[in-house]
C-alpha cells in the first residue's frame, strides 16, 4: 500500500512539474489590424484601404521578450501592388526591476504620439497621425540600442536613453561615423495624466539620403547638418460626472544649423480635445500648426495649418467608428477640404 501511495505521490508532482514548466515557457501572441475608409474629396467620393498591422509580442523568458511590428499598405505609385514595410524589431532584457535594455529598430521616443501609438487605427483617437508625422518633421524610427525605466517612484517617473543609427542612414549599417541621441523623460502625477518632455541630436553628413522624409523625391543632403529637436508633451484623461475629457498637446522646436547658413528654427504643433458624451461616442477636435524658417536647410518650407472636428464611435475596445472633417492650408497646396469615415478593427 505504501508504495502505491509512492508512486502516486510521485506522479502527482511530475504532473505539478510540467505545469509549472509550460507555465514559464514561452508566449508568443500575434495580433492583427486594419483600417478601410471612404472620403469626399474635390466634388468626389473615394474608397480605399488604410493600413494592415501585424503586431507580435513573445515571452521568451521572464526577463527576455520580443515585440514586432510589420505593417502592409497599398503603394501610392500603383492602385494594384502593396509595399511591405518593418517597422519594429526589439528585443528587451529586463535587467532589474523596471529597468530594461532594448536593442534593435524603435519608434524614436521623441513624442507621445510615436512612443505610444503603434500603426493600429482602431486606437488613434483621430482618423490619421498629426501633420507633424506626414511632414517628416521628427525622426519617427532608429535602429539602436536604448536603456529603459517605466514606474519609478511616486511619480511614475520613466526615462529612455537611446543611441542609434542617424537620419543618413540605413536598418543594417550606419554611413558616418556620428550617431543620433535620443534623451526622454516623463511623469505620471496622477491617474490619467503624462507630461514628458524629449531631447534628439543628430549630424547628417553632406550626401546622405536622408530615410526619414516623407512622399516624394528622396532628398539629398547638401550641406552637412547639426540637427537638434526638443518636445515636450502633455496628455490628461479626466472623469468629470461620468464624463471623460481627453487633452493631448505636443510642440517640437528643431534647431538645423549648417555652415553656411547657421541655425534655422522649425515649430511643429499639436492640440487635441475630445469629451466621451457617452461610455462608445466621442466628438473632438484637434488643430496642427507647423511654421519653418524662411532659410530652411533641411525640411521643405511649407508651412502648413489644420483644423479636424470628428466624432468616434466605439463599437467595442477593437473596433471603431470615426467620421470626421478635415480643413488643410499650406503655402505649396493651397486649400484643401476632406470629409472622412473610418472603419478601424483588430483582430
């Protein structure tokens, strides 16, 4: 009887062992989204596609994780073909506490925007990213290494330090021997509210394609640039009579200074207000402003200012419903009016 007792005792703890053992290996979740949308535009209404994310996350100890981001989108140069674009690869050791080590291709912790929205539309609170993102104002990714601390203190204090390749260079290789900077620091005072403010410097050498501009031509750089920005950023969420206001405004100055220019000083700005009238709708506003120098070296001077006024309609927490309205000026487009409706899930 006793070793019948043994036996099942001893079976009984192989089976806690490998449950504990599938317990702590590793996770991997693949997640999905998408956005269609239809506009009126130029006494004309359109339908297309937006973005499709594919979104991995994995677990591959308690202290090492993975985090990648492939995004799929119709190219602008053919109604038929797509282009595939990476734009995430990290790998992150928690060394100690909150405090982690990240390396491979980031979303540049420069702003609140492009440190907490990845390409999934079903959480913009807007149909589409502010101007300052469709401008190239700020470096949007860097191939690097980054020190990381989340939740510190009281305040929730967090930081990023990153090093990494310049705005002249590639994914895979760096073709100067200057490397961009990135210094980034916030608090969380209270539930609901996040100030940050955010600090880049990088050289881009005479000749470098620069990567990050936007649309068009790839620009050259003719000149050798120093360029520095500096944001700072609030965001607050705050419930009022089961009411909830939503405030995120952003402003980045970028200092450009070459030699035979010196300094030119660029403003991109950013308010946004939205009220949730009821627990799924959401009418807001938001309004862009960006103002560069008359002697630019490094970005096209357009200046340009945006009004939007939409509402959000949230289906559930993965799928979304947004009309909204959209009022553009800009020294090289003139004028332009767009009525938007944006079907945003995940999946």
């Amino acid at each position: 009887m006793k070793k019948n007792y043994s036996t099942i005792f001893l079976l009984v703890i192989g089976l806690l062992l490998c449950i504990v053992q599938q317990s702590l290996a590793q996770r991997t979740q693949i997640k999905g989204f998408v956005d269609v949308v239809s506009y009126y535009q130029k006494g004309k209404l359109n339908f297309g596609l937006g973005e499709q994310d594919l979104f991995i996350t994995s677990e591959i100890t308690q202290r090492l994780s993975f985090l990648g981001e492939t995004v799929f989108k119709y190219s602008p140069d053919s109604p038929t073909s797509f282009d595939i674009s990476i734009e995430r690869i990290i790998l992150k050791y928690n060394y100690a506490g909150n405090h982690s080590i990240l390396i491979g291709k980031h979303h540049t912790p420069i702003n609140y925007w492009n440190d907490t929205y990845h390409h999934g539309r079903v959480f913009f609170p807007t149909v589409d990213r502010p101007l300052l993102f469709s401008q190239s104002f700020i470096p949007l990714h860097t191939t690097g290494i980054s020190l990381q601390g989340q939740n510190l203190g009281r305040l929730r204090f967090g930081y990023d330090a990153m090093l990494g390749n310049g705005l002249g260079s590639g994914d895979v290789e760096d073709n100067n021997p200057f490397k961009s900077l990135t210094l980034a620091v916030h608090v969380k005072p209270r539930d609901g509210m996040r100030l940050g403010a955010s600090f880049y410097h990088d050289v881009i050498s005479k000749g470098s394609v620069i990567h990050n501009h936007y649309g068009g031509t790839i620009p050259v750089a003719l000149t050798r640039i120093n360029q520095s920005i500096v944001t700072g950023s609030i965001a607050y969420n705050d419930s009022v009579f089961s009411k909830k206001f939503e405030l995120l405004a952003e402003s980045s100055m970028a200092m450009n200074r070459s030699d035979s220019l010196g300094t030119q000083r660029a403003v991109a700005s950013y308010i946004y207000a939205g009220l949730r009238v009821t627990d799924k709708i959401i009418p807001y506003v938001r309004l862009d402003d960006i103002q560069y120098a008359n002697s630019e070296v490094y970005y096209m001077d357009n200046n340009t200012r945006s009004y939007i006024g939409g509402v959000r309609y949230e289906i559930s927490y993965l799928a979304v419903l947004k009309l909204e309205y959209q009022h553009t000026k800009s020294y090289m487009h003139n004028i332009s009016d767009n009525i938007i409706f944006q079907i945003a899930v995940g999946f």
